[in-house]
C-alpha cells in the first residue's frame, strides 16, 4: 500500500497541518473546489461567518446523498427515464469523490 507521508493537508482557516482523518472537515469552496479545515476550525467559521457549510464528509451528506439518489432513481423511473434525473442524482457523490480523491485520501 502506498504511503502518502510526503502530502500535507493544512487548514485553510487556521493555517496549520491537519495530521488525522478524525480532525478533518472538507468543504465546497470556490474557487479550489473542496477546502480542507480543522474541526474546531470549522466550529469557529460556522459560528463566525454568515450560514454554515454542510461538510461532504459528514453523515449529513451521505443522508442527503441517499435521499437525493432515491428521489431522482424514483423521478428516473416514473417520468418516462428522463436523462437529468440521472445527472441531478450524481452531483452529491460526485462532490463527495472529489473530497476523497483531492484531500482525504492524503491523510493516513
């Protein structure tokens, strides 16, 4: 297995490496696409800036993964296999790999 000792993730808040996966809160961000913060970091930004983030790696976003699916999967198949049911219903975990493959995966 590949170590990835040699990438840093470092808050974008606070400035400082985030060493564990426990520690960790991704956030959609523009204009780098998936913004990497501390937990306490993203306490003091969500009670600082105006309305908070949902983190794409939290349970809250595999809820709304699953439901978002679910819905589009039952619009798909009762309006006659309308394409963008498909294209709506990959958004969510489409943001969710990119959070792994840009940051998560570079924490051991």
């Amino acid at each position: 297995m590949k170590e990835h000792s040699n990438h840093k993730v470092i808050c974008s808040y606070c400035g400082d490496e985030i060493s564990s996966r426990g520690d960790l809160v991704t956030l959609l961000a523009y204009p780098q696409i998936v913004d990497a913060v501390h937990v306490r970091c993203y306490g003091e930004m969500s009670m600082t800036r105006m309305g908070g983030k949902l983190p794409l790696n939290s349970s809250g976003s595999i809820w709304i993964i699953i439901i978002s699916d679910l819905i589009c999967l039952c619009l798909f198949i009762t309006r006659n296999y309308n394409f963008v049911f498909i294209l709506v219903g990959c958004i969510a975990p489409f943001f969710r790999l990119l959070s792994w493959l840009m940051v998560e995966r570079k924490i051991p």
